[in-house]
C-alpha cells in the first residue's frame, strides 16, 4: 500500500488519504467476510471505540498484551517513551513532526506479518478486552443491527486490530488507521495518517459513499470533542461517556447525552483518552510499565 508515498502532505490532503484508505480497507474486509445483508440500505450508525465502546484505549490493551509476549526491544520502547515526552511535555509538535513519531510508534510491526499480528490481536481481545466493553453501548449497537442497518466501529486502532473487536462483537466492520503492508508484511509507516479528528469523517463519507448510505439517516456516536467532525456529517449524533468539552458541544446543538460511568469509574475513566499526538507512543509506555511489573 505504497500509492500515496511521496504525495503533498498538507493537513487536510493526509487526512483525506487516510479517510479514504480505511473505507477502502473496511469494504474490502466486509466483502471478504461476507456478513449478512441488512436489511435498510441506507442507514448505518458508526461508534467510536475508546471510552465509547471500550473502557479506556483499545491500542493501551493492545499494547500491554505485546508488551507482556516480550514483543518490544528495550530500544524501542526508550525510543517511544522519549517521543511520549516530546509530546505530552514539549508541545510544541509541528504536523510533520506528528507523522515522523506516530510512524516510528508503529514501526514496531515492521517486518511482522498481516498474519502474526492478526493472530496476536485475537488473542489480545479475549484476555484483555472482552470485558471491557461498555454493556450500554453494545445494546446501542445491537439496536442498529435488530433494525438492519450496518454498524461499523471508528477508530485510531490500527485496522486490523479494529476488525477483530468488530467482529467479536458481531458488527458489520471497522474503519481505522492502515498500515502500509507489502506482500502481506507492514512496513512500519502509515497510509496517510492515523485515523483521528478529521480523518475520521473523511473515513464515514467515504465509505457511506461506497455502501449508498445517507448520511442524513445515519448515527454516530463518540465520547470525544476530537470527534465532532465525525458527529457532524450524520443525521444523528449521540455523545457517549463525553469529555467536558464534547458535553457542551453536545448540549449546545441538541444532541443526545447518554453517560454509563458511575462515580469514581466516571472521574476516572472520562480522561481523555490518548488518541492524540502521542497515541502510540503513550500507549507503548503503559506496556513498558507493565512489563516491568510482571518480568
């Protein structure tokens, strides 16, 4: 998947790259599964996953599961610690500066196999994320599928790894950040970018454009005021465990709040997850630490 190397990589071009790309790999992948035709044609609803489906960040469980099979080399981990720093500390990343770290935070699948890392991610998702599924929005999910309409997960998660949730969970597919694979092994560098902020509307667009949806009847659904591009280019917009901003927002245009935290579990969980800059990395930082602690 090398098409767009080499393109101009102004803002809004890589995010419609990347929004492209994961429709692309997300039909392809529906179509190799051949799920069951639903029944409304054109309407869909699209849920993002970290804090909206899953508690806390899929790419943090995903993290932690690689970290504990011994899967990272100690340079790399100081490697992604240091971009963590970078990010979290400095602020002060440029966008070529973004690109340059969330690829080297995923050049840790480089010359690993399509296949292995397939087979890591099923494994990962019973051990570590099965349970962490919000019970309220599955049911909001299932609600979609009992009216026949496609559900399809939204995520910064590799797309692979993204696919494997979805259909655990029994939905339609996922859209999510593709890597750039050759003969079926990545290379380590992202089509694109990751599949965040605006990227993930450009994603929706596109696949609604491939499948003949209409937006108008769609839903979508996110805890994050990163995802307001997303919420916005769909009939129905729902806010699910929303960080503050994504509240006000929410309230503001009308939209739907429905909140699953209690307590504690609120305050704790409703953090932003880390789906920004240092997405990966941060998440490799966490795996490092809990390395440490079962080593």
């Amino acid at each position: 998947m090398s098409l767009w190397r080499g393109r101009a990589k102004e803002p809004e071009l890589v995010a419609a790259i990347a929004g492209e790309a994961s429709a692309e790999a997300a039909y392809t992948l529906e179509r190799a599964e051949q799920p069951i035709a639903p029944v409304d044609l054109t309407a869909a609803a699209f849920f993002d996953v970290d804090n909206t489906m899953m508690m806390g960040a899929s790419i943090f469980h995903f993290a932690r599961g690689m970290a504990s099979r011994k899967f990272f080399t100690t340079s790399d981990l100081a490697k992604f610690a240091l971009q963590q720093v970078m990010f979290r500390v400095g602020g002060r990343e440029s966008q070529d500066g973004i690109r340059t770290a969330r690829e080297s935070g995923l050049s840790f699948v480089a010359g690993h196999s399509v296949a292995e890392l397939t087979t890591l991610g099923e494994e990962i998702y019973d051990e570590l994320m099965a349970d962490r599924i919000w019970p309220g929005t599955r049911s909001l999910a299932q609600m979609h599928l009992d009216a026949g309409q496609r559900v399809w997960l939204v995520t910064a998660t590799p797309v692979d790894l993204a696919a494997i949730i979805a259909r655990r969970l029994g939905l339609t597919g996922a859209l999510g950040t593709v890597l750039e694979s050759e003969k079926g092994v990545y290379t380590g560098r992202l089509v694109g970018e990751m599949l965040h902020g605006p990227a993930k509307a450009h994603a929706v667009r596109a696949l609604a454009a491939r499948e003949g949806l209409d937006l108008r009847r769609c839903t979508a659904y996110s805890d994050s005021a990163n995802d307001v591009p997303m919420l916005s280019v769909v009939g129905t917009a729902v806010a699910i465990n929303p960080d503050g901003t994504l509240r006000e927002t929410a309230r503001r245009r009308g939209w739907e709040i429905r909140d699953f935290r209690t307590g504690r579990k609120a305050a704790k969980i409703g953090v932003p997850s880390v789906l920004g800059a240092g997405a990966v990395a941060g998440a490799v930082v966490a795996g490092l630490a809990y390395r440490k602690r079962v080593s």
